[in-house]
C-alpha cells in the first residue's frame, strides 16, 4: 500500500509528514507506520485533495 500524501493546507499533515520524514531518516520504522496511520485517519472536510 502506499503511503499517504499529506492534503494540501492540513497543518495536521504537514506536521505528521515532517515527523515521518525524520523518523524515516533515522531508520524509526514504527513511527513511519504510525504517522502514515494517523495521516491516513486524519478527518478532513469534504473536498479536500489527498
């Protein structure tokens, strides 16, 4: 499965993909998958772009 795309304007997003991306840097693969989760649960109003 893909990882999800953080939704453009989603200060949540922005922030959970800015987490992965370190966690990914420092080989923390448990918070990769629980950003990746959390992101992919994040409510977002209807017509946002994921």
């Amino acid at each position: 499965m893909p990882e999800p795309e953080p939704v453009a304007g989603c200060d949540v997003c922005a922030a959970l993909a800015g987490q992965r991306a370190g966690a990914r840097a420092i080989g923390d693969k448990t918070t990769v998958i629980d950003c990746n989760i959390e992101m992919r649960n994040h409510p977002h109003p209807k017509g946002a772009r994921r």
